[in-house]
C-alpha cells in the first residue's frame, strides 16, 4: 500500500485480542478505524483463555459488593476503588455485549452455567467449556473480517508511536511526554513487505497484550513481549505497576508441550495439588488450600519444588467423575490425551509459568494514557483494577469494559479535534542500514534475557539477584540500541528491544518497591509496608 492518504484513519488500534477487536467494532459505524496486529487476527493472549470472564450474573447468590470485595482482597491494597467498582458493575453488560456478537457461553437449566475460580467467594465465571478465549476471539474476529467499516492489517508490526516531540527531535523541542506532546500515529513494519510504514490517526489506541514472553516459561504466546509497553515508555508515556507480574500456578510439565495452561478452573471444580509423595500440601500454605489466590499458590507451588527439588507438582482430578471431567475440561483432557496423560486416571505434572502483567502503561477511568490521544486497553494497561494482583477472570472483563469507555473517548476527542486532524507523517528513514548478518546474536540475546528473568526476577526475589538482573540486561539493551539503526528491521528485532525495555522496567519496579505485596514477594523486604507503599510505582523514561 503505497499511497500514504490510504494510512490515515481517526483511530488506530493496535492489537487484534479481545480488547482492540471489541474496541474496533464498537467504532465501526462512527469513524474511521483500522486494526493493525503483527500475526494473524487471532493470534493473541484472548485466544488462549480458558476458564472464562468474571460478572455478576446470579443475583440471589452473588453481589457487586461481593466481586469488589473479591478483587480488593486479591489486589493487596493497591486496586483503586472506583475502577474495580466501575468494571465490576460493567459485568452483566459485558457478557451481554459479548453474546450479541455471537459468543455462545454455556448454560444449564437456570440460565448461564457459572463456574467458581480461585479467590472469588462465589461461582461467577461465565465461559465456553474450557475454551473461552477461542469462543471470543474466533466470534469477534469473524465480525471485524465481516465489517466494511474496519481495515485490518494483519502482519504489520507497530514498531514506535510517532508523536509531536518525535518529530521535533533535533529542534530541541522535543520532550518526550511533555505538556503540548501528543501521539500521531505509529511505523509499523509491513512483515510480508519487510517495509515500515507510517500510519496516521487521531487517535492511537495499545491494545497488545501482555508481555509473558520476557521470561523462560510462560503460558503466553510468542506475540506476548510487551511491544505497548515498551512503545509507550519510548514515547514518554508513564509506566506503573510493573513489578507485578502474574505467575499462573499450573503451566503442564511436559517436555513437548509449549506453554499449555491448566486451568485454575480445575481447581474451582474440586482438584488437588499434591506433591511427589501424593501429600495435598495446599492446607500447609492457607486456609483456602487449593483455591487460595494465585500468588500464594504459586509461591507455594516454587517452595515445595525448592525444597524437594522435583521438577514439577501434580494436580489432582482422579477422585471426580471422568464423565464430568471430560464434559467440563475437553480441551484440556485432549490435550493431556495427546502426551499419554489421562487426566481421569492419573495426577497432570504442572509448574508455574509467567501469566499476566499487571502493571502497564497507566491510564483513567477513561483509556487514556499521560500522552494526549494514546489510549491504551486490556493487559497493556494499567488502569488500577488489579493492584498488586489479578483476580482470575478479571482480565477479559476488564478488556470488555473498557473498550466500550475507550471507543466513548475516541468519538470525544474526534468531536474535539475533527478528523482533520490525523496529520501528516513523514515516512520511515532507513537511513544507511544494511541486511542483518547474524541471526544468531538476536537468538542469544532473547534467551539470555528470559532465563535471567526466570532466575532472577521471578516468583520469590531478591535485591542482589534484582541487579545482578539489571547489570546484565542493561548490556544487552545497549547492544540492541547499537545495532537499531544499523539493520533493516525484522520482527525478531523489534521484538528484543522491546522485550529489553519491558524486562529492564520490571526490574527496575521492583528494586523500588522495598516491601512484599501481591505479586511482588522480596526476601529482603518480607513484610508489607503500608506506611510507604500503599501506592504505585511509576516510571516515566529519563528525559521525558
Ligand atoms: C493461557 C491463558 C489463559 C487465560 N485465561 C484467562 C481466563 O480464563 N479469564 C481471563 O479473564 N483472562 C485469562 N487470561 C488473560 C487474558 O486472556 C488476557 O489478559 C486478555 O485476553 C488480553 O486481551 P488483550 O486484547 O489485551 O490482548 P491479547 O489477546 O494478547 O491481544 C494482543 C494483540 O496485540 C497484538 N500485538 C502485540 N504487539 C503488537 C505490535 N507491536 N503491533 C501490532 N500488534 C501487536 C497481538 O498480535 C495480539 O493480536 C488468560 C491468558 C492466558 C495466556
């Protein structure tokens, strides 16, 4: 596509999983949208997602106050109040919206059939047997491929924000965040083409996922390496939260099997954790056992790996009926099949693996970043829902809600500033690079930073460790700025530098955060410190 005025639109979004999706449907009819996404339409977090999304639907049972209560309890003091309120009450209209675009969730006689996951006080998760995400990403995506209004770039890789002081640079007027800063679109790399194109709007809205792929073993796919983040920290943008990062306390233990998630789900049904010699250890840890939050579990979970030195736990199905295990869990009964394990007859190895970012590039009630007409929604975010820990199935709700609020944004700035107003970009300078020579430099640089991730900055940290992290990423960022300009861009590139920043911002949130909260556990600062900490931590990028 060589004729720039067909990259202009009114809003960009970025990012096809059920945030940017349900955001681009919603501003179909009202302006001029486009989705751009780096591989396929559904190739995301959303797709994976398998026990369901949180709302309050049975009202003789279950409340708004007790889902607030709920997520205040697992987000550890740091969720805001208003935004759980917000999101929560936005649950029955989620799953409403959701079924009006033809995501068929099951039911049972009394209406939907809701389940119960770790840390809800009550059964509450709608979903599509154990394959919800695909239940929405495969009915969203059908709408968005139907739509006349959308155009979709699949395989175009946004690679920086193109903002005000962005182009200023070299006038010494560019600051990076500053007052007067604002977003105008975005390159993004034609992946087919190996070109980078510019991309204008109004208004830019982040909706890449998260950014699970920054460690060894995670239950995220390869598009997870916090491309948002790191374009909206390079941009001035501020960053909060990053420190808290999900583990999720069942990946399958599987040589041949490449992040596979066994659902908490499983849990909410009945199963057990039990070590090698068949012990339920999950009553040693908490009173809730084995539907204790997943911090805990998971923390759990490392130190019974740490002291008997076993590769994995198991968990436990064998007591209920196979019939029910097959009716409520195919995919992953399947799956298990497929390696040789029957679920129905014998323990499922797991280990915990790098799940959910918390943190992300913080916003308000209403989508917006510090930077004017960057919106950002879903995992990139961080709106304050979670605090300091997600409470499963909140996730997709969240993305849910707040598309509708950032579509609502969206209309007002373009109320506010015309569509004339997605100006003119200059095209990508590719300057005097050349073909990238080795490979073998990327590949070796990625799996440094994700196994240092793994051992250093993991489940249980420590400062020494957290420098000793820092020290060595620092130099592979370096590296990475070296050879920027040096090369043509390639996906894999694009991907460790972002992959470097996100990791560097991790670590550098927790080295601040000097107390153990949530997902954030320090064995040099173990207790929580709520005189100095009740609050988040941002970062803005040095200079901005
Ligand atoms: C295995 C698994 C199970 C889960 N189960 C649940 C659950 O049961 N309930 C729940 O609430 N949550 C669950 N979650 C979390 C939830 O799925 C995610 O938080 C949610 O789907 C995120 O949606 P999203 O739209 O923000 O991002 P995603 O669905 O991850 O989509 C991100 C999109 O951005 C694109 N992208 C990324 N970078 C770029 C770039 N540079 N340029 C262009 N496009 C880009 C990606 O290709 C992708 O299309 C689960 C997550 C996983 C991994």
């Amino acid at each position: 596509m060589d004729d720039p005025q067909s990259r202009t639109f009114d809003v960009l979004v970025l990012g096809s999983g059920v945030a940017g999706l349900s955001l681009a449907l919603h501003l179909a009819g009202e302006c001029a949208v486009a989705v751009l996404t780096k591989r396929g339409l559904v190739d995301g977090n959303t797709a994976l997602a398998q026990g369901g999304i949180a709302a309050v639907l049975d009202l003789d049972r279950d409340s708004a106050d007790k889902h607030i209560q709920d997520t205040l309890v697992a987000g550890a003091g740091l969720c805001r109040p208003g935004i759980v309120e917000l999101v929560v009450g936005g649950g029955a209209r989620a799953i409403a919206e959701l079924r009006a675009r033809g995501v068929d969730f099951d039911a049972d006689g009394q209406g939907l059939h809701l389940t119960r996951e770790g840390g809800h006080s009550e059964r509450r998760v709608a979903h599509r047997a154990d394959r919800t995400g695909a239940a929405i990403a495969d009915a969203l995506a059908e709408q968005v491929r139907s739509h006349p209004n959308i155009a979709v770039f699949e395989h175009h890789q946004a690679v920086d924000l193109i903002t005000r002081a962005r182009l200023a640079r070299g006038t010494g007027r560019g600051t990076p965040g500053a007052r007067g800063d604002r977003v105008l679109g975005v390159y993004a790399l034609d992946i087919a083409a190996g070109r980078v194109e510019a991309f204008s709007a109004t208004v830019v809205c982040l909706a890449t996922g998260g950014a699970g792929k920054t460690y060894l073993y995670t239950t995220n796919p390869d598009v997870a390496t916090g491309d948002g983040v790191a374009m909206a920290w390079r941009a001035g943008a501020r960053i909060a939260n990053m420190e808290f990062f999900q583990f999720h306390p069942t990946c399958l233990y599987h040589p041949q099997a490449k992040n596979f998630l066994i659902s908490e789900a499983l849990r909410g049904e009945g199963g057990v954790l039990r070590n090698r010699r068949g012990e339920a250890f999950m009553p040693r840890y908490d009173p809730r056992k084995d539907l204790a939050p997943r911090d805990i579990v998971a923390r759990a979970i490392d130190r019974e790996l740490k002291a008997s030195g076993d590769d994995s736990v198991f968990l436990d199905m064998t007591h209920l009926p196979a019939a029910f295990v097959e009716a409520h869990f195919p995919t992953i009964h399947a799956r298990c099949l497929e390696l040789g394990i029957d679920m129905r007859k014998a323990p499922i190895p797991v280990v915990p693996a790098a799940h959910y970012q918390c943190g992300g590039v913080q916003v308000n009630k209403d989508a917006e970043t510090s930077l004017f007409g960057l919106l950002a929604i879903g995992e990139v975010a961080c709106s304050g829902l979670h605090g300091a820990n997600r409470l499963a199935s909140n996730s997709l709700l969240e993305a849910v809600v707040y598309a509708r609020r950032a579509a609502d944004t969206a209309l007002r700035i373009l109320a506010e500033r015309g569509s004339a107003d997605a100006l003119r970009v200059p095209e990508w300078d590719t300057g005097s690079a050349g073909d990238p020579d080795e490979q073998v430099v990327v590949t070796q640089s990625w799996d440094e930073i994700r196994r240092l991730m793994w051992n250093y900055v993991g489940i249980v940290r420590t400062s020494r460790r957290l420098l000793r992290a820092q020290r060595r990423i620092e130099l592979i960022a370096d590296e990475v700025r070296e050879d920027w300009w040096r090369f043509y861009l390639t996906p894999d590139l694009i991907e460790l530098r972002n992959i470097s920043a996100v990791a560097l911002l991790i670590v550098e949130s927790a080295l601040a955060r000097q107390e153990s909260r949530g997902l954030h556990w320090s064995l040099d600062y173990p207790d929580t410190d709520d005189v100095n900490w009740l609050r988040d931590t941002v970062t803005v990028r040095a200079g901005a």
